[in-house]
C-alpha cells in the first residue's frame, strides 16, 4: 500500500465526519402549525445525540430560522417530553418550510418545502386540505378543487391592476356546495400565504386559517460603470 492510499484510509472517516456536521450546520428550517393545542409550552428540534434551543411552536407566523440537529428530527414537546412530530428534510437544499398539520390519530403530520419553492412567489396562496370533504374555491378568477389530503398553489389572476381581489372558499356536499367564506383579498407581491382547511372540533364544520408570509424584496445587482 503507498504512502498516499494509507493516508486517505486514516483521514477518510474524521473529514466525512466533520463535513456531514458542517453541512448540518447550514440547514435551517422555520415552522407553522395549523393550529396548536392548549398548554404545549416550549418544543425543540431533537434526535439521539442532540437538541435545538427550546422555542415557542407558531401559528399565526413562521418561526425564526431554528438549526435542527440534522435531516431527520423531532419536533419534542418539553412540557409532555414526548415527540408530536417526525420530520424528515430533503437531501437537497439548506433552507426549508415546515408545516405541522393536526393528526387525527396524535400529534402533527409535517409537509416540508424549500424556503425558495418556484411556484410559491409573492402574491401566490398555499392551500392545504386537512379535513376529510373535498374543498374548493376561487381566487380572483382562477378555481380550485382539493381533495382531502391534497394542497395546491394558486396565483390570483384576473382582476386587473386592482389593489383587492375576490375570494370564495366553500366546501363540496351531495346537497349542493356550502360557502365557507366570502371576501376580499389584498393584492401583494410582498407576500405569500398560507391557508389551511381544517375540521372545526367546536363548531363541528369546515373552516380555514390564513397565515401571511413578508417576502424581502430581490436585491438588484449593482451594474459596473463602464
């Protein structure tokens, strides 16, 4: 064996080591709850070897970006020291959404995306269905229909340079359709949204939540004089 081969035989496993958490220490994630139940207090991001600093799951916006322990992880409830949500983060990418959605059964049933998904920009809406009837709606013009389960991105089209545009959410029954809500919607492209369709436990019915998201504006890229 030469010189050179023996070395890398020593030196392979520590660098592989360290540049798996190197890489992990790149990787960020912010996250939304549908909903939260009372009294959950602090969670944290976790695995076997390690944990994130505890912070306050959110529901009404994204988190700030928490560093979790690596690509599979987690979500611990503190105060219950039980985990209410297994999350598993694409091998590709280093910043990513993750929304916590209610599990029927127990705890939270996660859906990740990249921070920067191509076809969620400013102005779009994320709509996700977790109740158990088909939902359907109309944004500006453009119309959907999402099964249980499902989720869609719309773009709001057809209302001109307007500063509001129409929106009808309602639910799909044997009887005929049911409007959820009516209303008018603020055109932005510094923000994206998120909706999500849910069985009310109270009021046993379908309804929804909106959480906005700011998106910063794209720097522009100084031009060099001639």
């Amino acid at each position: 064996m030469n010189q050179f081969a023996f070395l890398s035989i020593i030196f392979l496993v520590p660098i592989s080591a360290f540049a798996q958490k190197a890489e992990q220490g790149n990787v960020e994630v912010r996250l939304l709850a549908e909903r939260i139940p009372k009294n959950l207090g602090k969670v944290v991001l976790a695995n076997k070897e390690t944990r994130s600093d505890p912070f306050d799951l959110p529901m009404n916006n994204l988190s700030a970006p928490q560093k979790p322990p690596g690509r599979v992880f987690s979500v611990w409830a503190m105060d219950r020291n039980e985990s209410i949500a297994a999350v598993r983060l694409p091998e590709d990418g280093n910043s990513f959404v993750v929304l916590l959605l209610v599990d029927h059964q127990k705890g939270y049933r996660p859906v990740v995306m990249p921070m920067n998904r191509a076809n969620f920009k400013g102005g779009d809406i994320y709509f996700y269905n977790n109740t158990n009837k088909t939902v359907l709606g109309v944004v500006g013009k453009a119309k959907f229909s999402l099964r249980p389960g499902r989720d869609t991105v719309v773009t709001p089209r057809g209302f001109g340079n307007k500063r509001y545009y129409h929106v009808m959410l309602g639910v799909k029954q044997a009887g005929g359709n049911k409007v959820i809500k009516s209303m008018k919607w603020p055109s932005s492209k510094m923000t994206r949204n998120y909706v999500f369709f849910y069985n009310d436990p109270v009021r046993k019915r379908v309804s929804y939540r909106a959480v906005d998201e700011f998106i910063l504006p794209k720097k522009k890229e100084a031009v060099a004089n001639p």
